[in-house]
C-alpha cells in the first residue's frame, strides 16, 4: 500500500558502502566506465553524511573525471564517466539525442500481463514524501519504458525482466513497474515490506551499455552480469 500524499515518509538512511577499490570496465584518455555497487550515491547529496560517492572515489584518481549520467543508490550496474570537460561536453549530447542505449535487469513480483510492452504514464516528484516520484497524468513529465520478459520463477512469484527506460526519469523504472502492479523486488521505496524483505537490496542492474566513442566515433559495447 503506497503511504498518503498528506504524511510524510521517514528519510532513508544513507550508509555507503566499504570502499574496496574501482571495478573499471573500460578505461582510455576519453572516458572511464565503472560498475557502480549498489548502495552508493552517483553524486554527493545533501549533507556531510553524503559526500561519500562514486563520483568522489573515482576522482581520488582521476581527477579529471565527471559524470554525464547517473544511476539510483540502490541501483548497481554500468555508469560511464567523462575524462574531462570536452568530453563531457561530448556525451551529454549523446545521451540528450538518445544514442547512448541502455539496458536493466530486474527481478519483479509476479508475472507481467504480457511478454513484451511499454510503460507510457507521466511521473512527477511526490513532495510530501520524497525522495519517491508518483505517476501525476496533469502535471507529470512524459515517462516511457519498454520490458521483456525474460524467464518466471513459479515458487517464488517472481519475473526476470530487460528493461529499456526511453526517457530518464527520477526512479522511472521503479515507479512504472510498480504502477503495472509487479513491483521490484527489494525495493524500499515502492514495494511493501514483504517484498523489500525478500532481497537484501534492490534487485535492479544497469547490464548493458553501447555508445559511440566520443574521439573515434567507434561503436562500443560493453555488458555486466546482474550480481542476483
């Protein structure tokens, strides 16, 4: 049961977690791409308690590294980084013209309607009880997901999804399949407490990532097995 618009929910606590060095996948003079674990900040958030980042682990070595797109706390997976401003430059009209493809994989309560489909419902921030985000059909900005099923789990109720978020909402993948009625496992935000009781973290990967480079205009095309 989603809480009231009128009560708000108790902040989340932020514990980031032990530092055990950079999982790089990819590294050159143009760009750095990283498997961020789950549980840790893309970029600083409000608060000293919340300086620990990715974004800070990997300037304590790359000095010259700076984000061009983020992924949720609870989210692990595939997160690409600019070496420098040019770069950065770069890449955010990359992912502003789409051409940057991204692929998730969940696991969901329940069994989807269909095999394959789209998530079309307009999100907006839930004020009273951010951080979580609402489907609002008045005043929500246009949200769109496409899913596929990939396999079901009979004992335990469960789906393996790909997902594919064609716009870049806050928390869209989250917010849209709860909005289906097949939530993600483990979710604290928008799942019940049965369900975020089932995993000990949120059961959602950023598995693929495909780009042109930004220097040599190759196409580049990396994966990370979803760690669930």
């Amino acid at each position: 049961m989603s809480p009231s618009s009128t009560s708000r929910l108790p902040a989340l606590a932020y514990a980031a977690p032990p530092d055990h060095g950079l999982d790089i996948v990819y590294l050159d003079a143009a760009v750095l791409l990283v498997n961020k674990p789950a549980g840790l900040l893309s970029v600083p958030g409000r608060g000293d308690e919340k300086q620990d980042c990715l974004v800070r682990r990997i300037q304590a070595g790359y000095p010259e590294a700076l984000i061009v797109h983020r992924l949720d706390m609870h989210t692990s997976g595939l997160l690409l980084l600019a070496r420098g401003r040019e770069m950065q430059r770069r890449l955010n009209i990359a992912f502003a013209t789409r051409q940057v493809e991204k692929r998730y994989l969940a696991v969901v309560a329940g069994r989807p309607p269909s095999t394959s489909g789209e998530i079309d419902l307009p999100l907006a921030a839930d004020w009273p009880n951010r951080p979580r985000q609402k489907v609002d059909r008045l005043a929500g900005k246009p949200s769109l997901t496409r899913y596929q099923v990939l396999s079901h789990d009979p004992a335990g109720d469960t789906s393996r999804l790909a997902l594919w978020a064609e716009t870049g909402r806050t928390h869209q993948l989250r917010v849209h399949l709860q909005a289906l009625g097949h939530p993600i496992v483990g979710d604290p935000l928008y799942g019940s407490a049965a369900l975020a009781g089932k995993a000990e973290r949120l059961l959602l990967h950023a598995d693929h990532l495909a780009f042109v480079h930004p220097v040599s205009g190759r196409a580049m095309c990396f994966s990370s097995p979803a760690p669930f």
